[in-house]
C-alpha cells in the first residue's frame, strides 16, 4: 500500500490512490478484520530520497496533470531491479524506518 501521507502527489490522483498508510494504521487495520499482523515495514527506501525532492520541487513547479511518473524505465530495470532486490533483503530481517510504501505479512489466527 502506498505510505507516507505526506507525498500524496499528481501520481495518486492519477492512478486513483485514495490513501496512503503508516504502519500504524496498517497494522490496526489487519486487526480490524481479523489477521494477526507477523511483519510490518516501510519498503522503497531507496527511491524514497528521488520521490522527497519530487515533491519538494512541485512548491517551485508545480505538476502537469496526470501521473507524474511516466518516464520510460527500460534503461533502468536493471539498476530497478537490483535496489527492490536487496531491500527485499533487509526488510524480510527489518523493520525499515520509512520508505513510498508499506508492506505487511499477516495471517489468520489459527491457520
């Protein structure tokens, strides 16, 4: 789910995100319905510091309509892909202090 509130951007209002969690809330919710939360943490630490100037930067420019987020990343998927794989590592031992999203492992009590 999307995390840190405070970077709701022209992104979400394009691709229809109608919020952004903390772990907070995300593990109240899972118990809401039910699930007993096992892991909660931030994920996409690492592109996190590229999304703050993002945002930051629309106070001087603001954003055209739709998602902001269209560029191509094809020549990136490489360099993409190997920043989520190593995350992957740390937040399967950790819980990552903040991060663009919040992931979370949780089961049914009982199964």
């Amino acid at each position: 789910m999307p995390g840190a509130k405070w970077l709701r951007g022209q992104h979400d209002t394009a691709a229809d995100v109608e919020k952004r969690y903390d772990l907070q809330e995300m593990e109240r919710k899972l118990c809401a319905v039910g699930l007993q939360p096992e892991h909660i943490s931030h994920a996409n630490i690492f592109l996190f510091p590229i999304a703050v100037a993002k945002r930051l930067s629309e106070r001087i420019i603001p954003p055209q309509p739709g998602s902001d987020l269209t560029l191509g990343t094809g020549p990136f998927n490489g360099l993409l892909s190997a920043m989520l794989s190593s995350e992957a590592l740390l937040i399967a031992r950790h819980r990552l202090p903040f991060g663009l999203t919040v992931v979370a492992l949780a089961r049914k009590p009982g199964a």
